[in-house]
C-alpha cells in the first residue's frame, strides 16, 4: 500500500512520498524472471571475461563513455518529454564537457575508495560531490542531502500537482538509512534483484537537490562490483537505459503508481543483460 505524509496546510499544503522498505519488499520470482536471470547472469560473465583482458587505459575509456551516456541521459535534451528529473539544466554538447570528465572521475574514485568506504551515505555524498564539481551546482548543495523538497514532472508542475513528490526530511533520511542497511545486509534474494531495487528506491528517494540519476547509476555499478557480479566499472547501463528512456521512466512510475515490483525488476534484468551486450561489442571494438 502507498504510504503519503500531508505537508503544511492551506494553499501550501502537498503530499509526499514514503517509500516501502526494501526488506518488507514481496517478489514472486516466476519461471519468465528465472530465465531472464540465466540470461543476464551468462551475459555478465562473458563481459567479466572480456574485460579481464583490458589495460587500465581501456577500462578508463569504457568508464568515460558510460559518463557520457549517463550524463546525456540526465540531460533535458536527450530525454524530451520522458524526462524524470526536472532538475538537469545541462547541455551535452561538448563530447568531452566538464560534467561528464567529473562523472569520469567520481567513477574511479569510488572504485577505489570501496576498499576503506562502504557504500553508505558518506560515499554517497563524495560522489555528489564530484560529480557536481563545476560552477553550475554552486546553488544546488553538492556533497549534501537535500533539506527542502523537490518534485518531479513537467516543467510547469509545483508541489502541489507533480507526478511525484520524493520523501521529505525525516521521511527521507529514514529511507535512505534503510536503503543503506539493504545494500549491505540485504536479504536472500538474488543479487540481480536486489540490484533492480536498489536502484528504484534510491530514484524513489532522491536524496539530493541535482544529479540523482547519474549518482544512482554509479551506485548501481558499485553494487554490482561489490558483489563481484561484474569485475570492473565497464557496464554500459546508462547507454541501453538511454535508448529506452521512455520504458525506463514508465517502469519506475508504473512501481510507484501500484506497488507492484514484478515487471520493473524483469525490465531491469534485460537492460543489464544488453548493456553486458553492449559492453562486449565496445571492448571488441577497442581490442581490434
């Protein structure tokens, strides 16, 4: 059952989101989701074998293009009328632009700070922080979780009429501190699906002002390698998630409108299994 706080009252009053903890979560895992899970588990360990070969100068270039996708993905011009974060104000222009360089460098900074750091907020808030490094996030609190709502829908939505109005103050902190404690503890689902979850909790939650998809992207490829399901930061997810932008909005809303996790986490799976597609073809064509 959807839960909702009423905030203020009068003509300032709107409802906002409180999202269901991940371990009260119920997932009937059907004979469809078995298969699927086969097929994204031996995708995946093709693309582990593929990139065991590659130089740390490749795996940086794989890094920097799943930046690129990831930021274009962000962008309002990339996604049009699917966009889902109103917040992204940024061109994609430049090939190389500044955001997608930070995005670069966020991504192997986590990568490495996984030895000392678990994935908690903390890092969260490191990787905001860097990805959010040049002067158009002077205003928008990088490195820090938000303290005011927000709301998601077209660009003439308010609180009171959005598409979607994230969790707010207490409501959010206990989110993401639950969200925390499933990444690292979890339950005996299998990791895949918890990795379908995890993602759509933390975009349910939007713990910051800016850039939610682009850190919750990154904290999806740290949990993959933390888990040792992929080997190295080289999952093109952001590439295939961009050319279905519009299913991949539709699928989280569909979660939040009815509760119902079954065909979020089978799309999930699929676009792992043909981003692992992606990656190969990409390493391929770097190694030939």
């Amino acid at each position: 059952m959807k839960r909702y706080r009423q905030n203020l009252s009068g003509d300032a009053a709107f409802r906002s989101f409180i999202p269901l903890p991940l371990s009260s979560v119920s997932v009937d895992i059907t004979p469809e989701t078995e298969i699927i899970l086969k097929e994204t588990r031996d995708a995946l360990e093709i693309l582990n074998e593929a990139s065991s070969l590659l130089s740390e100068e490749e795996i940086e270039k794989l890094i920097m293009k799943e930046a690129r996708y990831s930021f274009e993905l962000a962008s309002a011009k990339a996604l049009g009328p699917c966009a889902f974060d109103i917040f992204s104000d940024c061109e994609p222009d430049q090939e190389d632009s500044e955001d997608i360089i930070n995005l670069k460098e966020a991504t192997k900074y986590a990568v490495e700070s996984m030895d000392v750091l678990p994935l908690s907020s903390r890092l969260l808030k490191n990787i905001h922080y860097m990805v959010c490094s040049s002067s158009a996030y002077d205003k928008k609190y990088r490195g820090e979780l938000r303290s005011s709502p927000i709301w998601i829908g077209s660009g003439k939505s308010n609180l009171k009429n959005a598409r979607y109005v994230p969790p707010v103050g207490e409501d959010m902190t206990t989110a993401l501190s639950e969200l925390e404690n499933y990444i690292n503890y979890g339950n005996d689902l299998d990791i895949l699906i918890r990795a379908a979850l995890i993602h759509y909790q933390y975009e349910m939650i939007h713990p910051f002002i800016d850039a939610n998809g682009r850190t919750g992207r990154l904290l999806n490829t740290l949990f993959l390698i933390e888990n040792k399901v992929i080997n190295s930061p080289v999952l093109l997810l952001s590439g295939i998630l961009k050319k279905q932008c519009t299913a991949y909005y539709a699928e989280l809303q569909y979660v939040h409108e009815n509760g119902i996790y079954d065909d979020w986490i089978k799309f999930f799976l699929k676009s792992l299994r043909e981003a692992a597609v992606m990656s190969i073809e990409e390493i391929n064509r770097l190694r030939s």
